[in-house]
C-alpha cells in the first residue's frame, strides 16, 4: 500500500476520534487548538498549514469543523498533516488507532500475498 495513503487513512482515523470529542465539547476542543497554534507561533513555529487552521478555527461554524475534520479532499488530507489538535485524544486512543490501522494494513497485504 502506498505510504502516503497509509498516513492520511490513520490521519483521517485520528480525526475521527477528534470530531468525536470536538461533537461533545466544540468551544473545549477549539479552544485547545487555537492555544497550540498561538503557543507554537510564540516559539516560532509555523506554517502555511498553521494558518489555514488558525483561520478556520476562527471562522467556522462547529458544523463546518465537523465536517472538515472527516472531508475527503485533497485540502481536508492536507490540513490533517498539520494538525492543531495535539492533546484532544490520549496517547491509548492514539496508539489504538495505529494497532487498528496496523491490522489493517497486515491483513490487507496477507490478502494479496495469499490471491
């Protein structure tokens, strides 16, 4: 399977969860994006990514965010690589994801080693 689709299909995996959590508390989740964004800007730390969230952030409404955060676009794939959403999942939800997506990823190539 081609690297790139495996990272954004466990990118995509991991905004699952944090769509989830932005669904029960949007102003927490957001909020907490904003502050990382802002806190790596202060330690000089940004990028083109960086701003388009800091702008959505700003001017989206919880359903566009929702939304976003799951998209399939090229856009949604490219935002999700530069996520500002560090500390919305644990480290045993995020090491979940990477078991599943691993199991995945496993079975898919056991599926074409044994066709």
């Amino acid at each position: 399977m081609n690297r790139h689709l495996t990272i954004d299909r466990r990118l995509l995996a991991l905004h699952e969860l944090v769509r989830s959590k932005f669904m029960l508390d949007p102003t927490g989740v957001r909020s907490l994006a904003i502050e990382n964004l802002d806190r790596w800007r202060a330690r000089g730390a940004d990028c083109d990514g960086y701003s388009q969230w800091r702008l959505v952030l700003r001017t989206s409404s919880n359903d566009e965010l929702a939304s976003l955060l799951v998209e399939r676009s090229e856009r949604a794939d490219a935002l999700r690589q530069s996520t500002p959403f560090t500390g919305v999942i644990t480290q045993d939800e995020r090491a979940e994801v990477f078991l599943h997506q691993g199991a995945l990823r496993n079975s898919f190539f056991a599926a074409r080693m044994l066709a």
